[in-house]
C-alpha cells in the first residue's frame, strides 16, 4: 500500500470587535485558531477494503467519524458516519452544511457530498475514481462549492 502525506493547514481567525467608548475606540483582542493536520492519502484501488478513523479538529473537537471505503469495479466506495457534530452555523451565519472532501498527494481537492445531519449525527455513501486521496470534511455555506473553506472539522 502506498502512502502520502498531505499536509492540510487551516486557519480560522475572527474579526476584532471595536468598542466605542465616549468618542475613544478600544480594540478588543483577535481570537484566532489555528488547524494544522496531516493526513494519509492511502491508494484504495491496491486494497479491497479499508477502515479509517476521524477526529475532530480545535473548531469540533468532540465531533469523531469512521469510513470503510472499499475498491470495486474500477470505482472507490465510501461509506461513513460522523457523531457529535453540532450545526455548521456556529461557524457563522453564512455556514449552512458539511461537505466530505477527498485531497489527492498533488493537493486537487475533489468534492464528495453534503453531510445531513439527524441531531447529532450525519452518514454518507459516496463512490469516487479517485485512487490515492485523503478525506476531510468542512463547513460551508452550500453544498455545491468547489473548493475546501478553511473551517475544517475532521
């Protein structure tokens, strides 16, 4: 099996918040969290099935998932279910959905689908042709964006 780590950085900063006192402005502190991760991009297509494990970064820490993806046919099947998600709009108003990502070695992004969320929890099947990719999943404000935002959960 051939392995290669991609290296996924993600920053998510929040604007400052200017108070206003008797004709003085006060800057209040920026708060800013910064996500580094690596991930495995792993070859799918050399083995018949594969179990892997997210955890949920600084933005959802309690959040966690598991996908078998299983290679057949020529395709790449992915079956996957996440706990302990809270909605997408603690991330801001224009936060509606969570996207599953696959990243290939090279850095092209490719786009799986919408996690639906039912309370707390969320599943998806996918397939892809992707052969060697790793998986994220983030928070944006539509399900048909073409590019990963910068708020990654897992």
């Amino acid at each position: 099996m051939r392995k290669a780590a991609v290296l996924c950085v993600v920053m998510f900063a929040m604007g400052a918040a200017v108070v206003r006192a008797q004709g003085q402005s006060q800057q209040a502190p920026v708060i800013q969290i910064n996500v580094t991760r690596t991930i495995q991009a792993v070859n799918y297509m050399a083995k018949g099935s594969t179990k892997i494990d997210f955890r949920g970064t600084a933005l959802m820490p309690q959040a966690t998932g598991q996908a078998k993806i299983e290679a057949k046919n020529g395709a790449v099947s992915i079956n996957a279910n996440f706990e302990n998600l809270s909605g997408p709009e603690q991330f801001g108003a224009a936060y509606l959905t969570y996207v599953l990502w696959a990243i290939t070695p090279e850095g092209r992004v490719n786009n799986l689908g919408q996690l639906s969320l039912e309370g707390s929890r969320s599943r998806v099947q996918v397939t892809t042709r992707l052969q060697t990719f790793g998986l994220i999943v983030t928070a944006e404000p539509y399900y048909a964006v073409s590019f990963p935002s910068d708020d990654v959960i897992l």
